[in-house]
C-alpha cells in the first residue's frame, strides 16, 4: 500500500503537487509511480524559464524498466529544477514527495491547482488500475 | 492460477514484489533490482530458479538421441558431470529453445531447459525420442537456485560444511557433482562465477534460508536480466527464438558441425545459411544519457535492425543492447529513441565479465 500524503494535490498521471506560496508549485511523481517504474537511472529535466501548459511532456523519468514521460500538471513558468537527480536519480525512488522532486512551476494561474485530485480521488484512480 | 515454486512463501517473507513470469509467480525484485544486480557483481546474490524444467534422459540410445536432437555435440563430453550449452532447433534451423546438457554415462544425461518453452520442448522431445531407445523424465518436484557472485564459492562452503564442500572444492567452469541431495554446477546466468543446485522440492528452502543467513542477497528476475545482458548471454523468446537460427543469434559457437557426418536436426539449413550469409546479433553501447530498449529500429549501413534486448547497465553506468541487425554493419549504428536518431557504437555482444567492463 503507498503513501498518498492529504496535503498535495494530484494529476491522474501520477504527478503530485505541492503549493510553496506566492504562486509557487512543485511537482513530482508518486510513490505509487515510482514503484510501477522501479529503479531510477535517468532524469531528464525541462530548462528553467520555459513557459508550459497543462498536459505538456515536459520531464522523462527513465527506470531500469521504462521510460515514462511526466507532464506539467498545471500552466506556467518553470522556475527551478532538482539539478541533484542528475547524480541521484535513486532519490526519486526513496523520497519521491521529499528529496526526490523534480522541477517548481510559477502558476499562471493558482487557481488551477484546484482541479486537479486530491489525495482520495488520486487513491480511486490507483483502485482502478 | 500461477504456478508457484517451492520458495513462494520465502519470497513472499523476504518482501519481493511478484509478478507473472510465464505462467509462474516469480520474484521481480526485493526492494532495488540495482542492488541485487551489484550484489551479484561484488559479493553473492541467490535466486529462485525451480520454474525450470529439468529433464533427465537415459538409457542404450542417450548418446545417439542427444547427438540428433542437438546443434552442439555431446559426444564432446567424456568426464562424468561436464556440461555443454546448446540449441536445439528445428528441421528450419530454428531455435526451439537453448539448454544445458549435463554428462554423467553415454546412457545418462540431464537436460535443463526454459519454463517458458516448456510444453513446446517437452512435446519435441518426445517425438524425436520416439526413434531411440531412450526414456525421458521430467523432474517436476525438483527445485533449484542460483548462486552467483565472487563471493559465491566462499558462502556455498559456509552452509554445506567444509567436508560437503571438499568434493565441489575449486571445480571448474560448466562441471557439475551429486553431493548427499544436492546436485551442484558450476554453471550461471550472470558472467560471474557461482553455482546452479538443484535439491528436492521439500529441501529448497532450507538452503535458501540457509544462504541468505550467511549474507546471500535474495535476487529476482530483474537483476538476473541486467546481469545476463551486460554478460551477453541471449534470452529465449526475446533475442532469439523459432523463426531465426543460432547463427543470426551469436550461438554460432555453439553448433558443432564438425565432426561432418554427424547428422543433427536443423544442420542443412544451418549450413545453406551459412553459404548464403545471414544477419547476425551484435551488442551497442550508449554512453549517452538515455536507454536503449528491446524493439527499437537500429540503422546499419547497408539495412535496418531491431534491438532485442536492452537496458540501463548498472555495472557499466550506461546502456547497452544486443540487436540483430544486417551482416554489412559497421563500427556503429543509428537508433531510433523517442523519435529521435541517436549514434551508438557497435560491439560484440559481451560487456561485463567478472564484475569488470570487457569494452575496449
């Protein structure tokens, strides 16, 4: 049974979302994500400054079994990408709501968080897998 | 529902995730399939092997039938417990499975072979038994695990006691010894040293109890496929099966056609295909970031290829992948990644052995 943390919002592709304030998400995969993929060997991050919508490929996570694409859940600005998968893609794997983030999108507007799932709703999309 | 090996439960305990393996419940991994794979490569691993089919054949025509059924001879084996490799093909030259023949007398032999192919060889060697004087049986309450690593040799003697151990005691390469219940050779699926043993059913877990208490890493079919890769060694089903030959497989080695007048099925079309000339299977390296993946095209000079199977290296830090491609490649190739073309240098199809890099 994986963790789904109440606090963050989902997208039905297995991203989570984390509001930082001012705006200001990050974005990551699931501990149920990670554990369908398994072993991290690459993380292919987007460039920072890029301008994104909601439902763009803008990430590939690469495991020892797949290559899965991970999409901007919402619309806007990346800020910030985690540079330390690089050299730790594992990180992925054993802290994917901590350590193991990938990038920090600046909304273009906040309010679209609130359409994608919470914690439950993300659980139901798992049962039905 | 799936069948289970003797270890399903010890699995199970020691937290594998489980998946469908052909039929059976197999362990993919027990936590991190890396580690498991560097466990192997830098101290012991142990896996659950008991889904093959052991097959053991006897009797006045054990030589002739097996000298017929097989690509590779065995009357090359003439020390009781030696084992060879070999196809076993088709009238087409087509590999039905590959297998490892054991010698104990010319009237006494024991094959093991895929899981997967089970039925399919079971049935083929059946009816070309049907000629000889042989009886085959299938050793179905039989189990058998794997135990691979450097440290291999050093763990099998601490579980079995050093007089046990004194008659396996430096045996070389592809040999094999009955001691007490458990039958031990010194075969593998990995470019490491180690053993394959086979025990009865009831006895399977007490060894693999017995080995993970010594410090054995438990291992699932994860890493027992970045390891078998990165050693070059083919997977049925994947990079070679019936509608292509050992020749077009990097099994060439292992067809015997001398001696000339041994007759063995599939040897005119092997060797109309080797007049002809034939595709052949080749290894790639990618030091690029990226993974290269079973099913990809591969652009050669003079033609295309498919890669048959790849994956991430985690003794090498970066890809590699057998593909069959045209006889004409060259020094490298084009792969077709995610749409888009990617430059990968072509190899043999052998990467780590001994837990060291064997690239140039």
């Amino acid at each position: 049974m994986s963790t789904i943390p109440k606090e963050l919002k989902y997208a039905s592709t297995h991203e989570w979302v984390r509001n930082e304030g001012d705006g200001i998400f990050t974005v990551g995969i699931t501990e149920h994500a990670q554990d369908l993929l398994g072993d991290m060997v690459f993380v292919e991050l987007p460039e920072v400054g890029a301008n994104v919508a909601a439902g763009d490929d803008v990430a590939v996570c690469e495991s020892v079994k797949a290559a899965s694409d991970i999409y901007a859940p919402i619309a806007g600005e990346i800020v910030e990408v985690n540079e330390d998968l690089e050299d730790a893609p594992e990180t992925v794997n054993n802290d994917p709501f901590g350590d193991g983030w990938l990038f920090k999108i600046k909304a273009e507007d906040p309010s679209e968080v609130e359409s994608l799932l919470d914690a439950e709703g993300y659980q139901a999309v798992i049962d039905e897998e | 529902m799936a069948n289970r090996t003797p270890l399903y439960d010890a699995h199970v305990k020691a937290g594998a995730k489980m998946v469908d393996f052909h039929g059976w419940d197999m362990p993919l991994n027990y936590g991190s399939q890396i580690e498991e794979h560097n466990a192997v490569r830098n101290d012991s691993g142990v896996f659950d092997v008991s889904h093959m089919t052991i097959v053991d054949v006897a009797g006045i025509d054990a030589k002739a039938f097996l000298r017929y059924l097989l690509a590779n001879d065995v009357a090359k084996l003439t020390v009781p417990g030696k084992a060879l490799y070999s196809g076993m093909l088709n009238e087409k030259g087509g590999v039905i499975d590959d297998l490892i023949v054991y010698f104990f007398t010319d009237e006494s032999y024991r094959l093991v072979v895929n899981s997967a192919t089970r039925e399919r060889d079971m049935a083929w060697i059946h009816s070309v038994a049907s000629d000889f004087k042989v009886t085959i049986t299938e050793q179905p309450s039989l189990g058998m695990v794997a135990l691979q690593g450097p440290k291999a040799e050093e763990k099998l003697k601490l579980v079995l006691g050093d007089d046990a151990f004194a008659p396996v005691a430096g045996m070389k390469p592809f040999m094999s010894e009955q001691v007490g219940d458990y039958f031990i050779a010194t075969t593998g699926y990995t470019g490491e040293k180690g053993y394959e043993i086979v025990v009865p059913g009831d006895k399977v877990e007490k060894l693999w109890d017995d080995l993970l208490n010594v410090g054995v890493q438990p291992c699932g079919l994860g890493a027992r496929d970045t390891l078998r890769l990165e050693a070059g060694m083919n997977l049925y089903g994947q990079d070679m099966d019936e509608s292509v030959t050992p020749l077009e497989s990097n099994m060439g080695w292992s067809v015997a056609f001398e001696p000339a007048d041994r007759k063995f099925i599939g040897r005119e079309a092997l060797e109309q295909q080797k007049a002809a000339g034939h595709a052949k299977l080749v290894g790639l390296v990618m030091k690029d970031k990226g993974v290269l993946r079973h099913g990809q095209k591969v652009i050669v000079e003079g033609g295309e290829g498919e890669i048959t199977s790849g994956t991430f290296s985690p003794t090498l830090g970066f890809s590699i992948a057998m593909a069959r491609v045209p006889a004409s490649v060259g020094d490298t190739a084009e792969v077709e990644i995610r749409k888009k073309l990617v430059t990968v240098s072509v190899v043999k199809p052998s990467f780590v052995r001994q837990g060291k890099s064997v690239l140039a």
